[in-house]
C-alpha cells in the first residue's frame, strides 16, 4: 500500500488536526500521519494529499448518550419566608402543580431512562412544567443530577464539569455579544481555547457557509433578524465541533413565518453535521417533523418514546394522544361491548365494528367489556347521509375556512369535536353550513383509539 493511501485511509478516523500546509512527512511503515521513528519518511504534494487533509478536518465522532434512572429533585426551601396578606386582603394562595412532592423536595424529573443512539435527533416535548428543559440541563451539566446516571460515550459524567463534556448548547434567548461582529461571536469559544487564528478563520467561515450567513459576518447583532441571530447562535455552537448538540426551544422567540424558515434550516443542518442532537420544544409540530425519535414528557415522567408516526398512530395513553397531532384528537364517551362475533363499540346510540386486527389485541389482552374513551382524529371523520351506516347525528358551532380545508366544530352527543374537510369534496351547499346547521358525521373502525377510563392506557 502506497504512503498516498495510508494517509487517505487515517484521515476519516484521525482526531488530530492537520497543519495547513499541502506538505506533510508520512511514515510509510507504520503509516501514521506524523513524522515517524521507525520507517522512511516522505514528502508528498499531490492533490489527494489535499482531499485527505479536506476530510480529516471533520472528524468522525461517536456519541452515544444514556440517561440512567436519572432524577432532580429541588429540595425544600427552610429560609424562604411567605409573604403576608395586607390588611384586609384575603390569603394568595399557592399555584399547585402536579410534580410529586417529597420529604427531600419537589421531584421534577422522575426516572428518566433514555438511550440515544450516535448521531440520532431526539426531541423532549411536553408542556410547560413537564421536566424537559431540566433533563437538558442536567445533561449539559447545568443543573445536578440528584440521582442516576448520564453516561456519554460509556463514561458517566455526573460530576464532569460542563467545558468537559465536550457539548454545545443553543439557548431559547440567542445570548449573543452586542459590541462583537458576527464573527468574533462565533470565534470567541475558540479564542478563549487558544485555537490557531487559521483554524478559527477556517472553522467560522465553514459554520458561517453552512447557515448561509457569511455576507453577515462583518455586522452587529442589532443589524440582524430574529432568524438570523438564531444561525449566528447554532453558528457559534457548530464551530465547537461537539460531541452532542443541545437545544433548549431555539426557535420560540420567532414569529410563525421565522418559525417554520428555521426548521426547515435546522433540518437541513442535521444533514450536513454529523453529531448527535438533543432538542427541546413545546411545539408538537416541531418535534414531529425534526425528531427520528420523539420523548413525550408530562409531570416530570416519560410517557412515551417512539417515532413521530409511532405516537401519531399508536398514542400510549389520553394525554399523548391529545397532545400529538394538530387539532387535536377528539373524544367520546363509549361502551366496548362483546358478543359471539367479538367485540364493538357503542358511541351515542351507533354500534361501530372495529377491525380484525384489532379484535385480535383485545382477544390476546382478553379485554373485559367496560365504559371507554373513544378517540378519532379531526381528519378521520367524513359527513355523510343520515341513512348511511354508523351515522351520527351533530349540531355546526362554528366554520374556519383554512383555504384548502374547513375546520368544522360540531357538537356530538353533548361533546364538542372538531372536523377537517377538505373543499373539494365539498358541494356548495356544505360549504356554506353555519352555526345550528344539522349534519350527519361518520368515521371507519380502522381509525378508532380506546383507552381506559381507569388509568387512561390505550387498550390496543
């Protein structure tokens, strides 16, 4: 094998960095791209050498990161005093939350298990107070892990100081310095590192082609979008070249337009960078088009993992199933019922058949018949006559003509739902149906969600 491909053969692999200039002494025997004591040495110019150095300027990197039976628990506060009610002024009485409350203090991550494969992008989602932004933190190493364990790449971290962990984080606010250019931003990490000014220069105006943002690079933060802060703030986070890229909501400060720009640039990036992400987010639409796997978070527990079309189609219980998909899942009181042919569902007078598969999980579960919870999708429920089977008669509340869709709110039954209708399908006289009109609504047993009333589980 030939000095030329020994070097190209290190340079996908070789964590170093290359000087930036085109000749280098290779040792041939043990083919190391330094100058070695134990073979020949050789100078070498080709434009492959060049290639080779090109490449290895982006080192592979694995990172792996697990999250054992990790929990935060903030303790009680003894010296915190209680304001008083002025005279004549009743009590204020304290916001209640729904995080366990213990001797040792309010728990707001519980028992989080988690294991992100390298190079994976996983979202935590959840509402506000469910324990997302605490579980980034406590990976990036901001807040203390008060039990479990974080392990990044086999070694557990717990107690490796956050400028250690080899990570990079992307703040909600962009932090960004005022007095600095756009370029000093995002080199300031690696000035402060003593990295060589060529590296610097070499690292920031790669970060800066990547986010489109290099004709930017001489100005003021002041002199930039919203939109274009947020690259200068990924800009500076890439230039790091970390192991695992965190996120903390980066686009919620946005406006809508901004909003849906950026997650088309942040997927796009993720093409275009190899490492591992960690994003958080109270937007379900985010996170169901940014994440390979989704972690769906409420009180400060999991309450499902999977991917984005997994907790679409099989939401694991009441609370996942409301929360993914836009609008959300309708619900209805229901009856699952059994007979000699298998089981079926009552809904406000209409038996509806379920499907053999699912006929075959609630066998296998050997389900008893109970008072349920039915859950149908906006876009699953289609108008129909009042003599087609399954009918079930609805009262119109309100019309949104969204272009290509109405959204249609109905009351079923004493419960209120929502239907997408696409326009198309519609006739003109359906289009124009307003408040008190009389319709008939129906959906197929293909598309319908049980869950208990006990625990709220989904009994498929």
């Amino acid at each position: 094998m030939g000095p030329n491909h020994e070097l190209l053969r290190h340079s996908t692999k070789w964590r170093g960095r290359l000087t930036r200039k085109d000749e280098f002494r290779v040792g041939v025997r043990c083919g190391s791209v330094e100058t070695c004591r134990n073979g020949r040495a050789v100078s070498l110019r080709s434009s492959e050498v060049r290639v080779a150095v090109a490449l290895s300027l982006t080192p592979e990197r694995m990172a792996t990161v697990s999250l054992k039976n990790v929990m935060k628990i903030y303790p009680h506060s003894s010296d915190q005093k209680k304001k008083k009610p002025k005279k004549g002024e009743a009590p204020v009485q304290e916001k209640k939350v729904n995080l366990q409350v213990t001797e040792r203090g309010v728990v707001a991550v519980q028992q989080f298990n988690l294991d992100i494969k390298d190079q994976e992008f996983i979202v935590l989602v959840g509402p506000s107070g469910c324990g997302k932004s605490t579980t980034l933190r406590m990976v990036a190493g901001l807040e203390e892990i008060s039990e479990g364990q974080l392990i990044i790449d086999g070694k557990v971290v717990n107690d490796v100081a956050p400028k250690d962990r080899d990570i990079a984080m992307v703040f909600q606010s962009y932090a960004l310095y005022p007095h600095m250019t756009v370029y000093e931003n995002m080199a300031f990490s690696l000035k402060l590192k003593k990295v060589p000014k060529d590296e610097i220069d070499r690292k920031v105006r790669e970060a800066a082609e990547i986010l489109d943002i290099t004709q930017y690079l001489d100005r003021k933060p002041k002199a930039l979008s919203g939109g274009q802060r947020q690259r200068v703030a990924i800009g500076r986070a890439i230039v790091r070249e970390p192991k695992v890229f965190l996120m903390d909501e980066p686009l919620s400060n946005l406006d809508a337009k901004l909003r849906n720009q950026m997650r088309a640039e942040i997927i796009k990036l993720r093409q275009k960078i190899n490492t591992t992400f960690i994003y958080v987010t109270h937007d379900q639409t985010e996170a169901m088009t940014l994440g390979d796997r989704i972690v769906i978070m409420k009180d400060g527990f999991i309450q499902q993992i999977g991917t984005p079309q997994e907790v679409f189609d099989h939401p694991a219980n009441l609370f996942v199933a409301g929360f993914i998909g836009m609008p959300q899942m309708n619900f209805f009181d229901a009856k699952l019922e059994k007979d000699g042919s298998g089981y079926y569902v009552t809904v406000a007078g209409a038996r509806m058949e379920l499907p053999a598969d699912k006929q075959e999980i609630l066998k296998a579960k050997n389900t008893a018949p109970q008072g349920i919870t039915l859950g149908i999708r906006p876009d699953h429920i289609t108008m129909c006559d009042a003599s087609a089977p399954h009918a079930l008669a609805a009262t119109v509340d309100v019309t949104e003509l969204m272009g290509a869709t109405i959204h249609m709110h109905v009351n079923v039954a004493g419960k209120d739902a929502i239907i997408i209708l696409p326009t198309i399908d519609l006739t003109g006289e359906q289009k124009e149906l307003g408040y008190g009109a009389k319709i008939h609504i129906t959906f197929g047993g293909n598309v319908m969600h049980l869950f208990s009333k006990a625990d709220e589980k989904s009994l498929l």
